[in-house]
C-alpha cells in the first residue's frame, strides 16, 4: 500500500472586495473575516520525518498574505474604483475577474504553488492539493488539483 502524508496550514485576514459586473448587493465595496486553509501532501518524509516544516511554509504563506491581502481591496481590473485606489496610495490586489471567493482560492492556490512551495525545505517533494476559503463563518469556495 502506497502511503501519502499531508498537512494543513490556516491563516486568516480582513480584506474588502466587490463583484462590481454582478448584480446585487455584492456590487458595494464590503469586507470580511476571510479564512483559508491549504493541505499539502506529499510521498514521503525528509530527514526530520516531517512532510515540510510549518515555520517555514507558516512564515512564508501568511506573510505573503499579510503584505498583498490583509487590510485592503480585491477589485476586478477593469473595476472602476482601482484607479482610485492606486490615485490615493490604497492598498488593492488586481485580479483579472471578479474577485468572488473561487477566484481568490484559485489565485492563492497559484501563488503557493508557484512562489511558495518549491522553495520551502522538502518543497519540491509536495503538492498542494487543496485551497478552502471561507469570506463568512457559512460561505466557502474549495480548489482541487487536478489529479
């Protein structure tokens, strides 16, 4: 029997968004309390029988949170309220469709992914697997890897 070993690594951070092409209530500029959770798994263990070190992949995913997410905007580029945020020096993270909470579990999976993972000690040994997101305590988008 092949074995696999995973680990999940949660952070969380307040940051407002608006689906600015949808109608409805979600077209105003409003926050949230967002969580979000990866899980990692990888084939074996390294030298320390650890998966990967949750320091190191702790410091390195909630600090590239903490600098593009937390305390700021999410806006479609094409939002009308971007330029005005680049204008007064605020602080805003482009995506190029709206920012529903899919859309920010698919870009937090492509950025760990890409500039976090690999880098990490035992990294290049792992996948992320999964992205959960939550923007509520009762609304939640997943990401799945393709297999």
């Amino acid at each position: 029997m092949n074995a696999a070993h995973g680990i999940c690594v949660s952070h969380n951070f307040e940051t407002a968004h608006r689906l600015f092409t949808v109608p409805g209530k979600c077209q105003n500029l409003h926050g949230h309390s967002w969580q979000v959770e990866l899980t990692i798994v990888g084939a074996g263990l390294d030298g320390r029988e650890m998966l990967i070190e949750y320091g190191e992949l702790k410091r390195s995913f909630r600090g590239w949170i903490d600098d593009n997410l937390d305390h700021g905007a999410m806006l479609h580029v094409g939002d009308p309220l971007l330029p005005v945020f680049k204008e007064l020096g605020m602080k805003y993270y482009p995506f190029d469709s709206n920012p529903t909470v899919e859309a920010v579990a698919a870009e937090i999976a492509e950025v760990v992914g890409e500039q976090i993972l690999p880098f990490c000690e035992n990294g290049e040994n792992c996948r992320l697997v999964a992205v959960k997101v939550k923007e509520t305590s009762t609304n939640a988008a997943c990401w799945f890897a393709d297999e």
